[in-house]
C-alpha cells in the first residue's frame, strides 16, 4: 500500500525511515493510514505481513512514532532505510 505526496513536497527526497507497529489486519493498516494521510507532507508504504510501515518524510522521526501510536497499536522506530 503507497500514499501519495502531501503537501509541496514537489520531486525533493526526504529522510526514508522503518517503523514496526503491531497491525494485525486491513482495519489496522487504514488506522495507519488515516493518521499518516491527516499529519500530511509524508510518503509512506505499508508493509502489513511483517507489521512494518516505511515513511519519507522531513518529519522528525519522533512526530511519526508520536502520530503511529495515535492508532493505538505498539509502534517503534527500527531506523533509518
């Protein structure tokens, strides 16, 4: 799963970062979604089989870990991709 660019991101390349959250299921990965989609200026893929979540952003990393956990479900920082 792929969002698109938000914002005025325009063709610059940010920061690509790997998360783990615990999803378990599609409802999970759209709660991810919907927090990623309304902080907005990020791009990010959903890896759901290995509960991972790949997010290009300029985004200090703990504001995404911040906005993951809003889902409800664990969410670490593993690093930089």
């Amino acid at each position: 799963m792929t969002s698109p660019l938000w914002g005025s991101i325009g063709k610059q390349y940010f920061p690509k970062h790997e998360f783990f959250v615990d999803m378990t299921c599609e409802g999970c990965s759209g709660a991810v979604t919907r927090v990623l989609n309304k902080l907005g200026g990020v791009q990010f893929d959903i890896d759901l089989p290995n509960k991972k979540v790949f997010i290009e952003s300029d985004k200090d990393t703990d504001v995404l870990l911040e906005t993951l956990k809003k889902t409800g479900k664990a969410a670490n920082y593993i690093g930089p991709k």
